[in-house]
C-alpha cells in the first residue's frame, strides 16, 4: 500500500527518488514547475532530454507518456518528466491526466524508486480545474499498484494544498 502525504512547498526543493516534472512535450523546459526543475537541476537534465528527442522521441514525448532522466543537482535520483493534457471544456481529457500518473509511477517502478514527488500536473498553466485535478491525481495514485511506498503530492499554494487535502479525507 501506497502512502499518500502532501506538502504545500517548491518541488525543486524535495527529497525523493524520483521527482515528477509535469513537462511541456519539446522535454526542452518552458514554464511553472518544468522550467523550475530545468533551473533547479541544471544543464545535466536539458542534456539527458536532448539527448530522448534525438533518439526516441524526435516529435517530443505524447500526452500521457513519461519517461526518466538524471535528476541533476536536485535532491533527487531521476526526474520523471510526463506532458500532461491542456483542459478542455469540449472534450474530456481525464483519461491522459490519469495516465500521466500511471504512467510516472511504472517508470518509477522500472527505476525502483521508492519514493515519488508529484506536482499537480495540468493544473497550472494547463488550466485544468484544481478540485478536479486532485480528484484525478489522488484517485488514479490509490488504485495503480505499484511497488513505490511513497507518494507525495507537492503543492505550490494554499489554494492547490487544500484541494488535495479534500481528496484525501
């Protein structure tokens, strides 16, 4: 069984095995928590993510997808970087928001991280709606089986904390 905490804070300054970067699909950093993790771990990570687009993903990582690189100067092993959806209020995309998790957590496994940072992926930027995003999160974290013992869900603000915390009880 999965442990779920939550810590209102900055990704970049956690401690785990793997610290999940909602990332845009170029992997070439941009803006919220990617460019912050890009910034915080410095040149090693770009380089790791050049190196994928070069090889296996010369269109940029899909919707959905994750895939690891080194964690740089973080306090971390790999960053696990997936490209979560843009909302949309004509089509639902819930399914590769879920996916985005899923899919970071059998990384993490193939990784053999025990201990995983998540942001709130698509809820920034993204504009996904935060009490949705964490029901999402939460939800697909809690029944993906996986051999990660720790889940912590780090929250920019307040407003991000709460609605997690929502979800949890």
């Amino acid at each position: 069984m999965t442990t779920i905490r939550l810590v209102q804070g900055d990704i970049t300054q956690e401690s785990a095995d793997a610290i999940v970067n909602a990332a845009n699909s170029s992997l070439l950093g941009g803006g919220g928590v990617d460019g912050a993790i890009h910034r915080r771990g410095g040149p090693a990570i770009l380089e790791e993510c050049r190196a994928l687009r070069a090889s296996r993903y010369g269109k940029g990582l899909p919707t959905g997808q994750a895939v690891a690189t080194t964690a740089g100067d973080l306090n971390a092993r790999w960053v696990i970087h997936t490209v979560g959806p843009v909302y949309s209020e004509q089509e639902d995309r819930s399914a590769l928001l879920a996916s985005c998790y899923r899919e970071s957590l059998r990384v993490a496994d193939e990784l053999g991280a025990r201990t995983v940072a998540f942001p709130a992926v698509s809820a920034g930027i993204y504009g996904w709606p935060m009490d949705d995003a964490a029901r999402i999160a939460v939800e697909t974290v809690r029944a993906t089986e996986t051999e990660v013992e720790e889940v912590t869900f780090v929250l920019f603000d307040e407003r991000a904390y709460e609605a997690f915390a929502a979800q949890l009880r």
